[in-house]
C-alpha cells in the first residue's frame, strides 16, 4: 500500500528498499527557502538498528501493513519450535533464530504476539514479565557479599539471570522481559 510521507505516524512500518522500518519519530519542515521536507527516524524492524533519513514532502513510500497474530508455543519439535495460532489454530514451525531472543523468555504453553510480514516473522510482542522456575543455581552462602548479593541461575527456558542469594532450585521467578533482569521471587 503506497502512502503519502505527509501521512507518516510513529509506529507504521514502511517497506523501504533497503529493508522494514518503523517510524519511531517523524518531524515537518517547512523552510523558508526550497521545498518542504520530513525528517524521520527509523528503526530497522529485523536488525533493531535506527537510522534517520530525510523524505521530501508528499513523497510516496510503501506501508507495510503487520499482520499480529497471537500464538501459543506448543513444543520443541528437532530444533524448530511449534507454535499454534489461537485464533485459527494453524499450527507452524518456527527457528528460534527467527525469535530474535525471544525464545529465551518461552516455555511450553507460553504465549506470544508474533508480527508477521509476508510470511515472515518480523518481529515478536512478549508480556513484560514471565514467570519461570529455576533448574539449577549453587546454593547461596551467608555473609558472602562478594558478588553483591547475587548469584546466577538457570530457568526452565535455559536463560541464565542474575539472582538474591535466597532464591534456590525449584523457585518461580519473575523476569523482565526488556532487560532479562530478575524481578521478584513468586
């Protein structure tokens, strides 16, 4: 769909030459001299990197329209791992390297918002936090403060977090999903 760069709003997605962009801000100039332009900044939707680039006014761009799907994570199956759309219940093989890290916060039965363009996962939506059980972490030692207080662990999904010296093998955790930072002990 070809839209006008006058039209252009913070979150649409373009399909640009050289990759997917979401606007992340856009400005109006409209200089004394010459003719009116946008200044963008993009965010490059595979690589995470941003880039600003300048349109001139009524330009037309591409818009890429996302398809969001909300999926289950079923099971592993080889080294994919199976997800099943809720609404449809299509169900479909996806490589943990097109998860973007993702997979690290996902356990079976977890789910998540997959941004879908053309057949291809774009981009993934996870809630703030999980909860995950922790598999193996050493036992903490009282008075060691060497580590400020912390020690790591090994959730369920095979991520390894920064945790209290309290938390011990078999606790459920709350781990932010943004930074991969321990919350709170649940």
């Amino acid at each position: 769909m070809t839209i006008s760069t006058n039209d252009l709003k913070n979150g649409m997605t373009l399909d640009l030459d050289e990759g997917l962009f979401q606007v992340v801000e856009f400005q109006h100039v409209k200089p004394g001299k010459g003719g009116a332009f946008v200044r963008t900044k993009l965010r490059n939707v595979r690589l995470g990197t941003t880039v600003e680039r300048t349109f001139r006014a009524d330009e037309k761009v591409e818009q890429a329209v996302i398809d969001k799907r909300e999926m289950q994570y079923l099971y592993a199956e080889g080294t994919e791992m199976v997800f099943m759309d809720n609404t449809s219940y299509d169900q479909m093989h996806v490589s943990p390297k097109a998860l973007g890290g993702a997979e690290s916060y996902m356990i079976e039965g977890s789910t998540a918002v997959l941004q879908m363009y053309k057949g291809e996962i774009v981009g993934v939506d996870l809630p703030a936090s999980v909860e995950l059980g922790v598999t193996m972490t050493e036992p903490g030692l009282q008075g060691d403060r060497s580590s400020a207080g912390r020690k790591p662990a090994t959730v369920e999904s095979g991520l390894t977090v920064q945790v209290p010296l309290f938390v011990n093998i078999g606790d459920r955790i709350k781990v932010d999903t943004r930074s991969g930072d321990y919350i709170t002990r649940v």
